[in-house]
C-alpha cells in the first residue's frame, strides 16, 4: 500500500515538472525580456551555427522552442542564462 502511494506522488511530482515551461517569463520586467532578446539574437546563430544552419524564429510555434531548446542545450552543453536568451529570442519572433 505504501509502494503505491509513494508511486502515485512521486508520479505527480514528474508529471507536473514536465508539464512546465522550460523558462518562466511570467515574472520578467520589460526591460529584463528586451535585454534576454537583444542577447538572444547574438547567441541565436553563434550557438546553432556550430552544428547546422540557424533554423528562423518564425518556423516554429513560441511552445516548441521549449522543447527544442532543452534538446540543443544538452548537445552543445550551453549554459541555462544563453539558453534562456536565445529561447526569449525565438518566441518572441
């Protein structure tokens, strides 16, 4: 009985992880978003560019750069602050 519930939660608890944004911008200042994308789009093509050619904004929806984002940082080991910027970047174009 105990097994289960312990199964249950922690089943929860990865659940609700992965369901969440890789980067919250909810509680970001204007000028904080504006300085992330002004990074962003110097990062963008030095980062991508090591390994293939810089994909553009606009090809895909602001909530699979999410996903596209964790997978690359992992690849090219980009620290999580570039990562961040060059994501702002992206859904924001």
């Amino acid at each position: 009985m105990r097994k289960a519930i312990f199964v249950i939660i922690i089943s929860g608890l990865v659940i609700g992880a992965i369901g969440r944004p890789a980067f919250a911008e909810d509680n970001m200042s204007k000028a904080e978003k504006r300085e992330l994308f002004r990074k962003g789009a110097k990062l963008w093509p030095i980062y991508c560019a090591q390994c293939h050619n810089p994909r553009p904004p606009g090809e895909k929806a602001p909530y699979e750069w999410d996903q596209v984002i964790m997978h690359m940082r992992q690849i090219s080991n980009m620290p999580a602050a570039n990562a961040r910027a060059i994501l702002i970047y992206l859904k924001s174009r």
